[in-house]
C-alpha cells in the first residue's frame, strides 16, 4: 500500500513540502497519481530516505531530528562505546606494526644465520674437497709404489 506525501510526512515526522522536496530532486522515489495532482509513495522507499519515527514520536508530532533526553544518554553511551572500540582498534594497530617489525628482524636474522651456515656450508664443502684430493693422491701414489721391501726404501716422505 503506497502512501500520499501527507500521509508519508507524517510517518516520518517531516513536513509534506520536505517530502516533495526530496521527490523532485530525486532523492526520494515516487509516481504521480491517477490525477496527476499528488504522488504515491513505498513505505520501502520512504524508510530509505526518511527513517521511520518511533509511536511516541510520532503521536506527539515531532520532527525528524529532535531528541528526547533518553535518547541523549542513549546516544552518549554509544558514542562512548564507539570511542572505546576506537582506542581498542588503534591499540591493537600498534600491536600489529610492533609484532610485525619484531617478525621482520626475526626474518632479518634468520637469513644472516642461515647465509653464514651456507657460506660455513661452502668452505668444509671445499676443505673436504682438498682432503678427497690429497687422499686420492696418496692412493695412487701407493699404487704406484712397489710391494713389499722395495716400497720402503722408494718411499717419499710426505
């Protein structure tokens, strides 16, 4: 059931011009009557633009905007739990950027270890290298050498 603007001024607590206001420029949609004179109006499209006022508000006729002291404290206490959660965000930001420095020189570290282990890795790679070498060296050389009594005296020293 789609209402006048009369009928949806009221609802919202507004005034009927502020209503076609919003229809003209297009903030608030609506279509024209069988007459052409007025304008029909979804209570969908009304409460997307206008929230809906409570009963009490409503009955008494006041306007959209004005508040009751109720809902002052009511008002004052979200805001206060809004700030709390914003001081909480910006505490737990900080957290974020502190843990993540710490995990980025952990990472810092753990690749200056881990580059010294390879390059530690590198020279017994070669150290053991040379001894391969010089014990293949010593091998052949004994193969070289003659058996026996022979071998002792052509023995080279080292």
């Amino acid at each position: 059931m789609k209402l006048s603007a009369g009928k949806a001024a009221e609802t919202v607590g507004v005034t009927t011009p502020t209503i076609t206001k919003a229809i003209k420029s297009g903030r608030l949609s609506a279509e024209r009557t069988e007459d052409g004179k007025g304008w029909l109006i979804d209570p969908a499209e009304l409460c997307r633009v206008f929230p809906p006022l409570n009963g009490k508000s409503a009955e008494k006729g006041k306007a959209l905007g004005s508040e009751t002291p109720k809902d002052t404290a009511f008002t004052a206490t979200l805001e206060a739990e809004l700030k709390a959660l914003r001081e909480r965000f910006d505490d737990f930001r900080a957290m974020s950027d502190r843990e993540r420095d710490e995990l980025r020189r952990d990472r810092d570290r753990w690749h200056e270890q881990a580059t010294g282990a390879l390059r530690q890795l590198g020279e017994v790679s070669q150290t053991l290298k040379i001894i391969e070498d010089r014990r293949e060296e010593a091998e052949k050389s004994a193969r070289e050498r003659p058996k026996g009594l022979a071998g002792w005296f052509t023995r080279k020293s080292a």
